[in-house]
C-alpha cells in the first residue's frame, strides 16, 4: 500500500494528467463518454471513446463533436432532429485520427417537414448541409434519412476514407403539397467535396441532385457506390482559381440519373484548372439526358462555353465503363470553349449504347473512341 503522501501525490499527477496537455487545451482521457442528449457532449468529448444513444436535437441546434485527437465514437442508436428553418448544420464532427462507427444507425433530417420542391433555390431556408465532417480517419456504417437539402460537406484535416453509409432520401422522388408537381426533394447532394486525400466508398445513395460533386481538390477517389434517381457523378461546378487532380472514379453504379458522369465548368470561370481525371469501371443505366457530359457553359447545358478552364487528363481506361442511355438522350456530349480542353484523352474503355450520339465542340484530343 502506498502511504497517504504518495497517495495524494499521485492523485495530483493524476489530475494534472486529466485536465491539461503541453498546448494547455484539455487532454483527452482514457474514458467512455456518452451522449443521450446535447447537454452531455462537452463532458462526453473529453474521452477517447464516445457512445451516442438515440435522442432528438433540439430544433435550430447543430450537435456538434468536437473531438480529441484518436477518438473512437460509436452509435448506438438513431438520432432525429428537431424541425425549424435555418441554415445548419445539423451535425457537425471534427478531429484526427478518428474511427466513427455508425453501426447503421440513422440520422434523421426530417426532409418532409422542409421539402418545397426548391432545394436552395428558394421556398424556406433548409439546414444545408445536414452533415459537415471534417475528420480524418474513417466515417463508416452511418445511414441518412430525409436531408432537408445538401446532405454530406467534406473537409477533411487529413486523410479519410468513408464507408457503407447510406443516404436515403428516395421519399423526396414523389411531389408533396408544397412543390407544385414536382419532386419534393430538391438540390439534395450526396457529396460535397472541397478536399484531398479522400476516398468514398461502398455507399448507397438514392437522392434528386449530385451523386458527388468535387468543387475543387486533389487525391479524391469515390469507388464502388451506387447512386440513384440524381444527377450522377459531377467535377464541378468549377468556379475561378481553384485546381481540381488526380480524381478516380471507378466501379460505381449509377441508375436512372439526369448523366452518369458530368464535368461541368462556369462559363464565366478564369484561371482554374481540372486535369487527371480517372474513370474505370462505372456502369449507368436509365440515363435521362446524357451518358457522359463535358461542358465548359455552366449553368447553362451545352450553351455558348467559356475558355477560364483548362481542361486535360480525362481518360476513360481499364474496365469497361458501360452505359446506357434512355431514348431521346444523348450518349456523349463535350462542349469545350475554344483551346481550353487540352492534351490527348484516351477513351478506350468508355461504351455508350441507346440514345442519339452528341457533338464534341472546340477538341479533337479524344482518342479510341467512336460514338
Ligand atoms: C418534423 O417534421 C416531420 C415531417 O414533416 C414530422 O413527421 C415530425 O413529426 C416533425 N417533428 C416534430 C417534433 O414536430
Ligand atoms: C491519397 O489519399 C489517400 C486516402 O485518403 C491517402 O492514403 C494517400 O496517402 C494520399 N496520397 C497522397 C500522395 O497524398
Ligand atoms: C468554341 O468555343 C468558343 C468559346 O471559346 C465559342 O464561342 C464557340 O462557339 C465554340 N465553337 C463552337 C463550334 O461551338
């Protein structure tokens, strides 16, 4: 036994231990944290590993983690969030070296309650995006139900690989009182992605806009996902000064979407450049409008493009990417501003049946390919 000295000795180093690191923020101790309400996060972030239980966030309040370094979250149950009209983020987690398992468990956004029919274009303001993650380390098993608008932000502080999530917004397809015939659901994004070293994987998505959009970035590699009902797989939109590489997409599925994969760049855009994108082994099927679109005139489609862009490296190689385009769309459509799009693009691996073929405007780099 220790004498009553050495005793409070060591409880003192203890505390010390507990309460401060060397950067004097609190350090992160070696316990379980749990959350059955927003009162309990900040006692809960002070430990290593952090258990959510199901419970509701008040309306017009984000929850957010922001945790120690390596922590381990876990979810335990489902969480739903209140209904009010604002701008979010409903969940917001930040930290490195972090391992959150969802464990199926579902964040709930209550779409219905905000649907219009307008996404971000107008009708009321809708928390956007639902979920911000900025963590490095994995994000795994997490399921997303209903997003008012946009659904996943990501800025990751280091590398991250996400995995089998879900995002289920197929309820937004039907019209709803509010949205004048139209899907109810609108502008809901899978991915947002304005970030390097990151790789999205083994998810379903089922929603009404961009499967994954990459605004900007590096090092970004989104493989083997499903994607429904949307706008498929964007680079872009591409607005000014901003450098998009070395990007792969490879072995999704994408079903009954606007185009399977789209480069869309702002007409008015300057001095950006997009080069090194990859794509191997996607299949699409039930295209509505185009199988591949490249176009330099965005927001308008297929309109008069502009040359800020510098557009290269895009190559469709390995695995055969298949796809298949609906009657009255068309297969391929590249629209360049003049002497923007740049290089020789090796499209031996690209496959487009169905449909009417498209025009390729202002580039004659594409080679290995016929429509
Ligand atoms: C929030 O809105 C949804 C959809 O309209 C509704 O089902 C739910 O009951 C609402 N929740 C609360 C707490 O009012
Ligand atoms: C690219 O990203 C992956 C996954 O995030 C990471 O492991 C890898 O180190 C990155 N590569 C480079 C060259 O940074
Ligand atoms: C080529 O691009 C320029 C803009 O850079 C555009 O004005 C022109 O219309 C394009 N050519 C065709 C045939 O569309």
């Amino acid at each position: 036994m220790f004498s009553t000295r050495t005793q409070g000795l060591l409880s003192l180093l203890a505390l010390a231990c507990t309460l401060v690191n060397v950067n004097g923020a609190p350090a992160a101790s070696d316990c379980t944290g749990t959350i059955s309400s927003l009162d309990d996060v900040d006692d809960a972030v002070a430990c290593t590993t952090v258990n959510i239980n199901s419970f509701t966030v008040p309306a017009g309040e984000t929850f957010n983690l922001d945790l120690a370094k390596g922590t381990t979250v876990n979810m335990l149950g489902d969480v739903t969030f209140g209904n009010k009209t604002w701008a979010g983020p409903l969940f917001q987690v930040s930290g490195t070296g972090i391992t959150f398992n969802g464990n199926g468990h579902t964040f709930n956004g209550n779409g219905p309650f905000y649907w219009d029919g307008q996404g971000g274009n107008g009708g009321v303001t809708k928390p956007a995006p639902m979920m911000k993650i900025k963590i490095s380390g994995t994000f795994s098993n997490v399921k997303v139900l209903n997003s008012p608008a946009r659904v996943y932000s990501v800025s990751n502080p280091a590398a991250l690989t996400m995995s089998s999530l879900t995002i289920d917004n197929s309820l937004g397809d039907q019209p709803n009182s509010k949205s004048d015939g139209k899907a109810a659901g609108h502008n809901t994004d899978g991915f947002d992605c304005s970030t390097t070293n990151l790789v999205i994987q083994d998810s379903t998505i089922h929603n009404q806009d961009d499967c994954l959009a990459i605004n900007k970035g590096s090092n970004i590699t989104f493989q083997r996902n499903s994607c429904t009902g949307g706008h498929g797989i964007s680079i872009g939109s591409i607005s000014s000064s901003v450098t998009v590489s070395n990007i792969n997409i490879i072995g999704n599925t994408i079903t009954n979407n606007d185009q399977a994969l789209r480069i869309k760049t702002d007409a008015s855009a300057t001095g950006s450049t997009v080069s090194g994108i990859t794509y191997t082994g996607n299949t699409g099927t039930g295209l509505r409008q185009f199988g591949v679109l490249i176009d330099q005139s965005y927001p308008d489609t297929l309109g008069t493009p502009g040359t800020g862009v510098k557009l290269s490296g895009v190559n469709f190689v390995g695995a055969t990417n298949t796809l298949t385009v609906n009657s009255g769309a068309q297969r391929v459509a590249v629209n360049c501003g003049s002497g923007s799009c740049t290089g020789s693009w090796d499209w031996s691996s690209l496959k487009v049946s169905g449909g009417t073929a498209g025009k390729i405007v202002n580039f004659s780099g594409i080679e290995n390919f016929t429509q």
